[in-house]
DNA sequence: TTGTAGGCGTTATCAA
DNA sequence: TTGATAACGCCTACAA
C-alpha cells in the first residue's frame, strides 16, 4: 500500500539499508550489485511500489525514452493500424509512445516542438507531408525523425511507405486485364508527391499497354470525397467518357461512386472503379470497393525500427523504404460495357 | 540561430545580465521586476532562442502541465471529434494533451500509468468505459480524471456524455412516428452501461406508445458491425419480423443495413432502420441513415473544463454531465410498408 | 562491492 | 527590485 507522496530512490535506500547509488545500480546495471543486496533492493521496490520518476531520470540523462507521434489528422482511416506497428515495435526496444495531434495548425505543431526540445520525447515521426511546424523551424534542431506515408517535402527526413508507383500499376494493370482501355486517373496533384508518384504508375501500366494518351482522362484532386464526386461532376461535361475510374485513394473512389450512384448508374455494370490505400470504409460502400492495400502495420513497424537504430547508431543519412501493396479484389471492377 | 545545445535560463541570465532567479521572475511574474531589467531578459530570450525546459520546471513544481487523453482504440470514429474538444479547451487553460493509445491491453494501460505517477501528466482522461489498468490499481491513486463517452464502471471517477436515454427515446419516437408498430432493438448488453441505457429509452418510447412487448424484438449485440450482421440472420429466423430497426451504435446499423441489403431487400422501403452517434461512416451507406448525432465536441469541452477545474480546486465529488443530443433525419427511415 | 557527492534546469525562499 | 541558494529525484564518476 503506498502512502501518500509517491516513492522516491530514498525510500527504496533506507529500507534496503543502502545507499541511493546502490539501489540505482541494483535497476539498470544488476551484475554490478551483490545478489544478496540486489534482492533487499528488491524487496524494498515492491514494499514501495517505487517506480523511477521519469522527469528526473530524462533530466539527467539529457534524453527520455518517449518517441513522439505527430499527426495532423487522429481521424485519417491510415492512421491507427499504422499506429500499431509502430507502438509494437516501440515497445519491444523498451521505448514508449505518445501521440500528438496538430489539427494541421501550425501553432499546435510548435507546441509540440517545444514539447521535443525540452527533451520530453527522443525522435519523432511525422504522419504527414507538410512541414509539420511552419517553414522557420523545420530540420533546424528537430530530435532523429522518420516520416510515414508521405515523405517531407525538401527535408533530408527518412521516410518509409508505400510503393507508391508499383501499387498503381498493379491497380491499372488490373483494369487493363479486365478489358478497360479508357480509363480516367482521378487525383493527380501538383504538390503532393504521394500522388504524382501513383499517377506515374498508372502512366507506366498505359504505356506499356500502348494506350494512346487520348484514351486517358486525368484531373486533378486532393484526395477526398468531395473531390472525387467533382471529378466526376467535371468529367460528365465532356463528349467522351472513361469506362474505368482509377482514383488515387479510397476517399476519391468513395467520392466517384457516390457521383455515379447519385447519377443513376448501376455499378459495377456501368462503370468500374478502382481505389488504393484499403481504409475499412472500402469494405462497407456499395459495389464494395476493389483496391490497393497499404501495409499498413509493416510501415509502422519498419519507420520506428528505422528511427530506433538512427538513435543510437552516428547519424545516418536519408532513407527511404518503400514496400509492396497488394492488390485487393473486391466487387468494384468489371469488364467495361460496349457502348 | 540557436547554438548546437538548448539554451538554459542560465544562457539567458548571462546574456540579459541578471542572475537566473530574475529570469524566471520575468518570465512567471513579470510585475515583480523592473520595466528595464524585463525588456533586457526579453531579448536575451530572443536571442537565445530559450525555452524552458518542462522536465526540469516540472520536476522542481512536483507537476506537469499535460493530460494524458487514454484510448483503447485510436481508430473509433467517436473519438477524433472528441479529441477536438478536449485539446482545445486544454489549450485555453493552458495546458497541452497527449494520448495515449492501450488498444485494450492491461499492460500498455499499466505503462501509461507508470507516465502519470512519474509526474509527466497531471490530469487523466479515459476513453473507455472498462477499467484503464487491470483491476488492481484502478482508483488507487489515480490523478484527477474525468470519463468520456461510457462511464467507468463502479468507480469515482466523474463522466462527461451523451444523455443515452433521451437519446434512444428521441430515436425510438422518431419511428413510432413514421408509423411503425413492431420494432427491433439491436444491441442490449448485460454489461455495458451504454447500451443499457439507450435500451432504456427505447422501452420508454414504446411503453408510452403502449406498444406490447410482444412487438419488441430485442436482440444483444456488443456494438459492432459484424453484431449487426449477426443480429438480421438472427431475427430471420423467427416466423415475425420487426418493420424497423433501432439499432444501439451505428455500427451495429451498418452492420443490419448490410445483412438486409445482402438478403436482396429495397431500403428503405422494406425496412426502416435508425442508428446512435452520427459517425462520418452513416453518410456513406446506402441509404444515408437517420441517426442520433453524439455532441462530441461539445462533450470533450465540457469534460476537459471539468478535469482542469478538479485540477486547481480543492477534491470534488462525482459529477455526471450528460449532453442531448439530436436527431439527424437522412434516408433510412420511411413509413412502414403493409406485410 | 558499496558509498559520497556533484549536477541536470527550474522555481521558491530568504536576504540584501 | 534583485541575487544567492536550496531543493526536486536521479545517475555516475570517483573513492573507499
């Protein structure tokens, strides 16, 4: 039963009739200790319930054993498996983890560096593509860094994600076997490596299947629901029409099926379309959608092993880790209807 | 251009000419020193680039200023919303928040709690309506904390939420009010507050609409989608069916809006269906489902104004603050169809 | 194998 | 109005 104030090393001292010194060597460098008193520290920890206050240990240590996760949206559908790759490969090195949330607010992000440079977290990984804290500060003195998902634009941070390229060939190239020859990219983007990268891939799968440019419809989107329901929108404008929607994420194939929906088609028949990311939405939207899946805890797991072994090895330069997706066959792609 | 190690108070004393305990003076009670000295100590902060470092202020005040937010699943989409409002009205008191993610597991729960009786957070807001910390430490000293979402059962610690009952009933009405008479309810537990409560509501509807308890068909479910599912082949293998579904989350009503839709049914026509809590989820399905909206921002205000109101005064009692919430009507509800 | 003592960066007390 | 100084709890040379 512990009393009021909780124990310090000097409880554990006086019951074990120690010295502080021991106690302390008795935790973190055992051998060093006689058995016999090890086991009195011992017994005196559990008595007190002592546990290490962490703020002075970190103190004098100059570093703790928290690595802070920033994220700018807790609600993206990629955030929380990924989370738990890295929390598990965390947890294995004896490091703990803490989630920061920056609304995308530059402010908040500053909040958070403080948070760093006052030594309360040892690395950081970034969960987005932008600066997280305003352009003045970014790279200055930020603690050993991965990013995840989308790499940081201009910064010599790791990254570790998706084959981006890869992925959406897959994608196209499953749209290309199914018989699609017009097909629209929904989603490129002019400042979002992340999608450049999948325009790219769907680029490669045309080329080699001698799509003449003119078959292919691009436009432009951020990635989200309302976006992809526009491009649908902008795309019904024009003479000809795509018999394959290829988007650059779920949210965007989410948005185009809701488009098309609202049109009146009936899907898969009329149209197909294909996602990428995998979220859990994808299961539940109707036709359910095929996609691209992310590794999504083999991400988390490899960036925090990558930011781990940054910390104690002399500073490494960039990385970046890119992994494979697979392709996930649902209801949402047909072979096209002759019109 | 800060130099290759944090500055301390003492970079700045040098600078500004001062001893340290003037620093600090002119940064915690800027009334207490002179106008000039101040301006000197100002620019020997710029200069510096000094921020104070929160693990050695903490150590020396016995106490942080960060609340640890728990969650045992990053991923629910109750709690982004929430999260918004706790984080917001923490920083109007200045005090900032991290989260802490147990994905339901005692011993991650235990680790969090090492955290908080280091001292690194000063105020505990649990996500969850079991006990955080396995069963033996619970309430044993515990800093200030406040409940969301679903109470902790069988604990002191004061709960900030939905009014569950008039929830329900406002959700229960709404049917009777379309006309139907035989109705489901899906998703009573025998242990969880939440769903006992919103079953409550619903019987008050009825019993006020005097509808027999032979036209209640009422089925557990724990609250997921797959329970959902579960519930529909459950209930199709009775000879009487229900006209309407109220069903405890909306995930369970996505879940019976599947196995309907799977069963070959026109809804909303054959089957008018109702959820709780509003999740971005219930736009997407098809049709859009009526729901009752969770005033979540709302809720994490309220709940982090009461924590830091514990935090300063003298130890409150239990308080229980429940929000109404309100109905959103989209398309899963029509008039019964004559069977 | 063990103990003594200095210092990590702050804040607060007490004098000046 | 200011400055010296003693903690806060811990780790780690350095001595014994």
């Amino acid at each position: 039963m512990p009393d009021s104030a909780p124990a310090t090393i000097e409880d554990v001292a006086r019951i074990a009739e120690v010295s502080i010194a021991t106690v302390s060597r008795a935790i973190h460098t055992p051998d060093k200790v006689a058995k016999s008193t090890r086991q009195r520290v011992n017994q005196a920890i559990a008595i007190t319930g002592y546990t290490t206050n962490a703020m002075a240990r970190s103190l004098r240590m100059g570093r703790s054993n928290m690595i802070l996760i920033l994220a700018p949206d807790i609600g993206d559908p990629n955030f929380s498996s990924t989370l738990i790759g890295l929390e598990n490969e965390a947890r294995a090195h004896g490091f703990g983890v803490l989630i920061g949330h920056t609304q995308n607010d530059p402010e908040r992000g500053l909040e958070y560096l403080k948070f760093l440079s006052s030594g309360q977290a040892t690395g950081l990984v970034l969960f987005t593509g932008h600066e997280p804290f305003g352009h003045q500060v970014v790279g200055q003195r930020l603690p050993p860094s991965v990013a995840v998902f989308e790499p940081v634009f201009g910064s010599k941070i790791s990254y570790v994600g998706v084959d981006d390229v890869a992925g959406a060939r897959k994608a196209a190239e499953h749209l290309l076997a199914a018989g699609h020859r017009s097909i629209a990219f929904i989603g490129d983007s002019k400042t979002r490596l992340g999608h450049q990268r999948r325009r790219q891939g769907f680029d490669i799968a045309l080329d080699a299947a001698r799509i003449p440019p003119q078959q292919r419809f691009v436009l432009e989107g951020e990635g989200t629901i309302e976006s992809g329901r526009l491009a649908v929108e902008q795309l019904f404008m024009r003479d000809t029409l795509p018999t394959a929607f290829m988007c650059v994420n779920d949210a965007t194939a989410v948005g185009v099926l809701n488009g098309l929906n609202a049109r009146g088609y009936d899907l898969p028949h009329d149209f197909s379309v294909i996602g990428f990311d995998d979220v859990p939405q994808a299961t539940y939207v109707n036709p359910a959608l095929t996609t691209i899946r992310q590794p999504r805890t083999a991400i988390g797991r490899q960036a925090m092993s990558l930011l781990i072994k940054s910390l104690s090895d002399r500073p490494t330069e960039r990385q970046e880790i890119l992994l494979m997706p697979d392709l996930i066959v649902r209801g949402s792609v047909t072979a096209p209807v002759r019109r």
